[in-house]
C-alpha cells in the first residue's frame, strides 16, 4: 500500500501542468492554464480584441491580476479570415474569437450544430452604416458604378461581410448577384492579385484591404458600402462551455479589451503605430480605420442596431446556402461584459461615433490636425505639401473617411466637396446645377 502510494504521489509530481483550449478551468491549484485566443492580425476592426491587446499585454496583466493559484498563458492564433477560427472554436481548440458580423453568423450555426455552442460576447469596431467593406476596381478602370459590373469577375471571401454588401449593392443596381457577375470565391491576398493581373475586374472587401490597395495605387474605389446604410461590425465570439466553466477569465479578457479600446481611443496614432509595427501595414491605412474619426469606431458594447442588422444578415447566407435559420437571440450574452465594463456598460451602450472630420497627419507628428472642413484641409495641405505623411476627408453623403488624395473631388460654387466613389460624386453633380467632378490638384489650387 505504502508502494502504491509513492507511486501516485510520484505521479502527480511528474504529470505535465497543463491547460489548453477547452480546459482554461480545469486543473488544481498551481497548475498552468492556456487560453487560447484566435485572432485576425490584418483584419484591423478587431484589433482591441487581437493585435493591438496582444501587443499592449493587458489580457496578460489581467490574468496575473486574478490570483487563483494558477498560472496563465495565452496562445496567441494568428489567421486571414474568420473560417479557420470558427473550424478551432468547433473543435474545442480556440476559447475566444474574433470576426466580422457574417462570420460571426456561420459560427453560430457551425457551433450548434456540432453541438458546441459559441456566443456573440462583445463588439470590437463598428460602423453603423456600413462603411468597412468597400468595392474597388484597378486604377486604369473605365468601371465607375456597380451597374457596370454586370458580366463582369468580382473577386470576394463568400460568406464574409465583404460578401453581404456585394450581394446587397448589387441588388439595389437590379443585377441578379449569382447569375448577373461571375463572382471569384477568393481569400483577400488572392483577391488583390486577381485585380492586379487582371483577372478579376473587381474586389469586394473587408477593412483593411480597400483602403491598402487604393493607399499602394493598386485600386479605386467603385463603391462604399456606407451607401447601404445597413450596419457593419466585427466581434467576439467564446465557447459556451469555456464562458460557463470560465467566466473570470473571459471576463479578465473583456477588461482587457475595454483598456485595449480605451487606449486606442485616448492614443489613436500611437495605436496606429503599433498596429503598423505588428502587422506590417502601413500605419497611414491602420490610421483611415481605426484613427480619431476613422471609419471604425471603437466600443466592446453590444448595442441594439448591430443586433438588429446581424439578423438582417441571416438572410443573405440562407440565400448563398452558407446556413439555416440563426437564433440570433440566443447567440447573444453581453452578460460578460456588462460585468466586465460595470457602471460604465450603459453609458457605452448610448455612445455614439465621433462626427465626421477631415485630418491631416503631419510628418513627425505624435498627433493629427483636425478641420472643421475639407476646404480647410485643402487650405492647409496647399501650404504645407512636403511635410504631410497623409491626409482624410470625410464623404459628402456617407461620412466615410477616405485619403483626400485618392478622392473624387466635385466643385460647387466655392464649396470642395469630396467622395470616395465616382457614381456618388455623379449624383450630387446631377442634382446640383453648376456642380461639376475636378481632379485632387485643382481642388488643392482653388483652396490654396
């Protein structure tokens, strides 16, 4: 007996301390856990719960903060797209998640079917009318509105919300969006090699890439998704059984988003810059999305219009037989982050984006300037055309922030106003006598 009780005790003191996807709760006192977080390092909508929390180390601190006699480790997954992380989750290999809104759906679907339910935990970056997916077209292009595109080869990621604002925009042109396009099912790097050999003469994407290409002179833009006026936003999605059997550390992860969102939006350039550093991107890009009046806006609450928008999007995959019916409903459990967030849950819940602001980045400059108009802007871009690293300029109907160099320009009497498609600057052009498209240099000339 006094042998076989050697041997356990031997046992114990030789068996691995380990944790893993699946098993954040498990083990005794003293053991190591991993939570293993799957993350989109270029899909910069969700860097307050991916890059930029990674790189500030806050979900760390906050795991060191709990003080339950375990060790913590994160397992930083690193993917293009949010497939892979749904495909990890599915199998009890990745805790926490982060995608857009259509992915978000299928992960949901995939979760219950397989009969591991996942739930829609926070929101990472939104933009309440849809400005984060783009379509571009390549610079020499004689394409200047979705109408043009009927018969034509547009690269997307299917069941992504690049792919959703397809669909939609070209059922509002009257094209039929399987029969009228031949559409390119293609990851997003694929997808820009397409455009550029000229084997697809469109792309439809997400945050980051409509903005890189136009940024390189590798696309223009033929269509912006805010012109749907129909709700985008990325999130987090966790396990239902690692939430259960784990809510400290889910809700440590959801304090660490919060710090994560609130840095980037105390210090938007200095978090454009580590993006940058991390990912490889340009920061100027990072800056368009996720800057002080970027595209996106910042907030881990779960409000309303985007739970109302992510079952309008439940239609579209059923029609591209992507999923069945979602219970959106019960896919939804903000219960974390209320407790994480606290007191201030409610006042983030009411938080609306910043008004829409042209900007200047100076070069050198740890912050931006910021105008009260884009004629402004011009006017100061006009004096100081060698010392600018970048310049945006929100436009006229959506409020979408593009480059002001990579905009279409329309002069209205003494008004400048910019657009980021041609087919939207055509419009206000028609219904304003007098009005007409110029080019970048003679909008700088008149504001000089």
């Amino acid at each position: 007996m006094k042998r076989k009780a050697l041997a356990a005790a031997a046992a114990l003191l030789l068996a691995p301390l380990t944790g893993c996807g699946g098993n954040a709760a498990a083990g005794a006192g003293g053991s190591t856990v991993t939570v293993t977080v799957g993350y989109q390092s270029k899909t910069i909508n969700t860097v307050t719960a991916g890059t930029l929390l990674r790189s500030l180390g806050y979900f760390e601190k906050q795991l060191n903060s709990l003080h339950d006699g375990r060790t913590y480790k994160v397992d930083w997954q690193d993917y293009a797209t949010g497939a892979p992380i749904t495909a990890q989750m599915t199998a009890g290999k990745i805790d926490i998640g982060s995608m857009g809104d259509f992915p978000l759906l299928i992960n949901a679907a995939r979760g219950k079917q397989l009969g591991r339910p996942t739930h829609l935990v926070s929101v990472t970056g939104y933009n309440l009318r849809g400005g984060l997916n783009t379509i571009v077209t390549a610079p020499d292009s004689k394409l200047t509105s979705l109408k043009d595109l009927k018969g034509k080869k547009v690269s997307t990621s299917v069941g992504s919300a690049a792919d959703g604002t397809l669909v939609r925009a070209l059922q509002r042109a009257g094209i039929d969006p399987n029969d009228g396009i031949e559409k390119l099912n293609q990851q997003p790097a694929v997808g820009a090699s397409a455009l550029a050999a000229g084997s697809a003469d469109a792309l439809s994407q997400f945050v980051a890439w409509p903005g890189l290409l136009a940024y390189q002179d590798k696309a223009k833009a033929l269509y912006d998704g805010a012109q749907l006026n129909l709700p985008t936003f990325h999130g987090v999605t966790a396990r239902e059984d690692f939430a259960k059997n784990s809510p400290a550390v889910l809700e440590a992860f959801l304090k660490a988003q919060a710090e994560a969102t609130d840095y980037l939006n105390t210090h938007p350039v200095a978090a454009a810059e580590k993006v940058a550093k991390a990912t490889g991107l340009p920061a100027e890009v990072v800056y368009l999305y996720n800057g002080a009046h970027g595209i996106s806006t910042f907030d881990p609450a779960v409000k309303p219009q985007l739970v109302s928008a992510l079952k309008q999007d439940v239609s579209v995959l059923k029609a591209a037989k992507l999923t069945g019916d979602v219970d959106v409903d019960s896919f939804v459990d903000d219960q974390y982050v209320k407790k994480a967030l606290g007191t201030s849950y409610d006042k983030q819940l009411a938080a609306t984006p910043p008004a829409a602001a042209s900007e200047a980045w100076p070069k050198g400059a740890e912050e931006t300037k910021a105008f009260k108009s884009p004629a402004e802007l011009l006017t100061y871009m006009a004096a100081h055309r060698d010392g600018i690293r970048a310049a945006y300029v929100p436009d006229a109907t959506s409020g979408t922030l593009w480059f002001a160099d990579k905009a279409v320009w329309v002069a209205d009497g003494e008004n400048l106003l910019p657009f980021v498609a041609p087919a939207t600057a055509q419009a206000y052009v028609s219904a304003h006598g007098g009005a007409r498209v110029i080019t970048y240099a003679e909008a700088l000339e008149r504001a000089a």
